[in-house]
C-alpha cells in the first residue's frame, strides 16, 4: 500500500525497457506551484516522473511546468466539464496496476478544483490515495496578511451574483474565524462591499499574484478596500481575500445571537469562557445570560 512507503517510489520495480524507477499503483495528489514555478517539492518532481499517466486541469499549464523542470509525462485533462467521462478511465487504469498523479494548475489538488469525486471514487474501491503536498494560496495569503491564523475558514470562491453571495456570507456573521476567500478581479470591489454589509467593520488583507514578481498585499478595513478598489477598477491575477475575526467585542455588545450560536457549538461553559475572554465581560454573566436563553428554547 502506498501509506506504507516513506518514498513514493519503490526501487523495486522497474517498467519495462525503462530505466526510471516506478510508482506503486494508485492515486498520487500532487501540489504544484501557485506562481514560483520552484515552488515545488522533490518528492512531487520524483512522483510527475515516474507516474504513468498525469490527470491535470489545463494540460497546456501542467505540460509548461514538466518542462520547466525537464520532465516529459503522458497527460490527460481531467476538469469539470469532462469528470464524469474521465474519472472511469482514470480508475480502471488504477485498478489494472497504473500509478495516476493528480495535478491542478496551482496549489493543492480538491482545493476549488473537481478531484474531491475523484478521491471518494477511488477510496470507495478500496485503491490507493496518497498526497504530496505543497503550496497553497489560502494558507500563504493567511501568512502574509497579519491576521489571526490560530482559527480560520476556508470558504472558497463565493457566488457572483449580491444576494446569493450575502446569503453565503450571513452565516458567517457571528463566526469568531478568520475567513479566507478566492475571488476574481472584476468582483472584488462588489464582494468587499457585501462583506462590509452583511460582516461589518473588519480588518481584511487582499492578497494577489503570490510568490510572483508582482505580488502584493493590501491591507484595511472592508469598507475603505472596497471603496478603493471600485475606484481603482479590478487589479489583476489571482487574488485572496482574507477577513479578520470580529474587533474585540464591547461590553455591551455581545449580541444574543452571538451567544447562542456559540453555545450550539462549543456548550454553554465554553461558550461563555470564550466570549468573556473576547469581550471583558464577566463569564458568570454571560454564562446566566446563557441560561436564560437556552430555558426560552426549550
């Protein structure tokens, strides 16, 4: 089983009239860079080498980047568009002894990208899943920004059209998370500003072209970024949003809907630890304060 190895290769085996050492059969989930096209490990060079088929987005993006780092691979495009045509043939090549590395054009695989069927399919059958990891957009933009890494969500890309996308956001409201949030260009100003509506005034870094030439980070409260950048127009390249946790709460305004989402989350006890800690009020305040409303629910 490929959870079994230290290295992904197996010295072992070698394919026939071939010199290259092989993969054990199974899925291999490869990270590949996020701009810096060094960005990548050794261990996901040696899997990209010797894997006997590369399933990837864009095959043109994959095929640069072997050839950058001077490896010739067979590739398949495997994208949303074709996933359910390519996944049976993927995992019949799997199952017939063939080692598949999975690649998406940057970061990490199933990270807003369309291998998450393709992992359940094969750990549904019983077959091999193993990652190599690497980097990550998200993760490097929460480095970057100045923001509380210590709890975080990962939201993805959010819908494009105002009401559906503060939908997405209302229930995120109360959450005492650091949110991190994929977005394009020409939506950035209007996303910002519904973030500013539905999230209120918070700090948030916008994170773009990371580990590039041109990488930037700006940093402000939701309102002021949002008004900027519908000024400015749409900046270029891949971007993250990163927002802050809640500013620290004042006396008075621990909302009970703060409250009670955080006692269906943690219990009464540590709910009312947490928020005093936030807050400065009194834990046997708000604990009382819990009570009162949990005894209204029932």
């Amino acid at each position: 089983m490929i959870g079994r190895e230290v290295n992904p290769l197996d010295p072992a085996r070698k394919a026939s009239g071939d010199s290259k050492e092989s993969l054990l059969p199974g899925l291999y989930l490869v990270a590949t860079p996020i701009g810096n096209a060094r960005d990548i490990t050794l261990r996901a060079l040696d899997i990209l080498a010797a894997a006997d088929l590369i399933a990837c987005e864009d095959t043109r993006v994959t095929r640069r980047l072997l050839q950058i780092h001077g490896l010739n691979a067979s590739l398949t495009a495997y994208h949303d568009h074709n996933a359910e045509r390519v996944r049976p043939k993927l995992l019949a090549a799997i199952r017939a002894g063939k080692s598949v590395a999975l690649a998406c054009d940057a970061g990490m695989p199933l990270v807003s990208d369309p291998g998450f069927s393709l992992v359940r399919a094969t750990r549904a059958e019983g077959l091999p899943v193993t990652s190599a990891p690497g980097a990550n957009a998200a993760l490097t933009a929460l480095q970057l920004s100045g923001l509380a890494p210590d709890r975080f969500s990962f939201l993805g890309f959010l819908p494009s059209k105002q009401s559906a996308r503060r939908r997405a956001l209302a229930p995120w409201a109360s959450a005492l998370t650091t949110l991190l949030v994929h977005e394009a260009g020409p939506r950035l100003a209007d996303c910002l500003a519904d973030m500013a509506t539905v999230l209120g005034a918070r700090e948030v870094a916008v994170a773009r072209e990371l580990t590039k030439r041109h990488e930037e980070v700006v940093c402000g409260r939701l309102d002021d970024l949002a008004a900027r950048y519908a000024e400015a127009g749409p900046p270029k390249g891949e971007i993250v949003v990163i927002v802050g946790p809640p500013a620290e709460v004042a006396l008075a305004d621990v909302p009970d809907a703060l409250l009670v989402a955080r006692i269906t989350t943690l219990g009464l006890s540590r709910a009312a630890s947490e928020l005093a800690a936030i807050s400065g009020r009194s834990r046997r305040d708000l604990y009382k304060r819990g009570l009162e409303l949990l005894a209204r629910r029932e």
